[in-house]
C-alpha cells in the first residue's frame, strides 16, 4: 500500500480466488500488480457517484505436477458526504513446479458527477501508487505485471477532457520493455514527495510509483464535471515443459506469448511524462 498504508481503511476487499495442488516447496514464479487511490478535500459534494469493481482469474496445469495459486482483489467506493473516494485493485500469481500458466485481471472503476457554479473554483487533493513486482528461477519461466491507474475530468456538456492525470507500468522476467511513467495536464500539481523507484534486469525485478498531489481549476461559466478514475491490475505467471537430460532427441517445444497495451487518448494540454525504462 506504501504511504497509503497512513491512511484509514475505506473498503473491505472482495476476493476471487483459483487454487491447483498447493504444497510447501520453494516458489518458482510469482508476479504481483497493485494499485491504490484515493482523493479528498473536495471543494463541494458530488451530485450523483458511482463504484464498480471486477476480477478474472484463470489457473491452468498443464502438469499433473503444477502448483498454482492465483488471486484477484479489487474494491472501489464513493462517499457523498463528507465526499471522499477510493479503490484498490491488486492481482497475483504464484506459480510452483511442474508446467502451469496462470493469468490475473483486476479493476476498479469511480464516478462523481459535480455541478460547478459559475464564477468558482473545483479543487481537490488525491493520493495514488503503483507497485509491480516478479520474480522466477529459470529460464523455463516468466513473469509479467502490468498496472495503469488513470482520472480525467470530463465536461459533459460537450463530453470533452477537461484535465487528466495517468500512471502506467509494466514489468516482464526475463525480457524487456519494462517502464514505470506518469503524464498530466497543467491543472494536475504534484507535490515534491512524487517519486519512483525501480529495478529492472534478473530474475527478480520491480516498479512502484508514489503520487502526491492536488487539482485546482476555475470556471467562468456552469459546467457539470464527471470525474472518472479507473485502475486495472494484470500479471501472468508461466513455466513451459524443459526436457531432461535423458529425454529423447525428438525434443518438446512450447512457447508463451504475451502483448498488451494501453493507450489512453485526451485532450487536454499535456506535460512531458517523467519516465523510468530499462
């Protein structure tokens, strides 16, 4: 949770769960994404909110002797008075020995709607991080979490981006492509306690993100803003059949192939994102 943990508990978490032959042995590949936000001090209460969440979890042993465990965790909640938000999504995997693939997605979804006043100011503070993590033991496995975190002001009068603020990660053992970055608009301030940390390169990497910050922003006419935040958490754990010494020489070959992406499309003025990449 980082500093998120100073924070009071907001939800209580719905967990979807899939098991397959867990015994104690040494963990062979493992993979977690997380992600937490919350915002206060709203300038006034919302007229309308909204909080969804949703978890998908897929285990498969291709192996009579695969051990896996995959976890997904999300919540999300909009209070009206006093007005605060917040939601948590995490998703994880644990994959041990024998041959197994195991996938985790994880989301979390608010909405306020605020009917702004002319001639006044719409302001708020928010707190966010990222933490993506993997490891595996051989070269027989991979590991892969990913993570985006996003909230945009929406005017929806004319259904237009008003300001923005987006965190993306994504961590892939072995190989590369691994990134931890963050883009906003001008009306986003983050504070100087903003930072990343990461590592990248191994059989154990990982990329986390702590956001402090606050929005402001003056409008001269009545404007009824929505303000949509949404965060979606995925990993995937792996190992593909290794023949062994005395195998035949008609060798099993398998592969696993991964691609996602991203993109999120606004208009709205736009720094130039701060970013970390291997």
């Amino acid at each position: 949770m980082g500093f998120l943990k100073q924070v009071p508990l907001l939800f209580t978490p719905c967990l979807a769960v899939s098991m397959v032959t867990i015994l104690p042995s040494k963990a062979a590949t493992f993979a977690s994404s997380e992600g937490n936000f919350l915002f206060t001090e709203f300038s006034q209460s919302p007229s309308t909110v909204f909080a969804s969440f949703d978890g998908d979890v897929s285990a498969i042993a291709i192996s009579e002797s695969a051990k896996l465990f995959t976890e997904a965790n999300p919540d999300a909640i909009f209070i009206v008075d006093p007005p605060v938000a917040s939601n948590s999504s995490s998703s994880f995997a644990l994959g041990e020995t024998g041959d197994y693939l195991g996938t985790v997605e994880s989301e979390a979804t608010i909405r306020g709607v605020f009917d702004i006043t002319a001639g006044t100011d719409f302001k708020f503070n928010f707190f966010g991080d990222l933490t993506l993590e993997t490891s595996i033991d051989n070269g027989g496995e991979s590991a892969r979490a990913s993570g985006d975190i996003f909230f945009t002001l929406i005017d929806t009068s004319n259904d237009t981006t008003v300001d923005f603020l987006s965190l993306v990660g994504n961590v892939n053992t072995p190989g590369g492509n691994d990134f931890i970055a963050y883009d906003k608009s001008e009306n986003v301030a983050l504070s100087n306690a903003t930072n990343t940390d990461f590592n990248f390169g191994g059989n154990q990497e990982f990329a986390e993100a702590d956001i402090i910050g606050s929005y402001q922003r003056y409008f001269a006419n009545d404007t009824r803003l929505a303000l949509v935040e949404v965060k979606r958490n995925r990993v995937v754990v792996s190992a593909v059949p290794v023949p062994e010494p005395s195998a035949s020489p008609a060798l099993f070959i398998a592969s696993l192939t991964f691609f996602g992406c991203c993109s999120v499309m606004v208009k709205a003025k736009s720094n130039k994102p701060i970013e970390c990449r291997k």
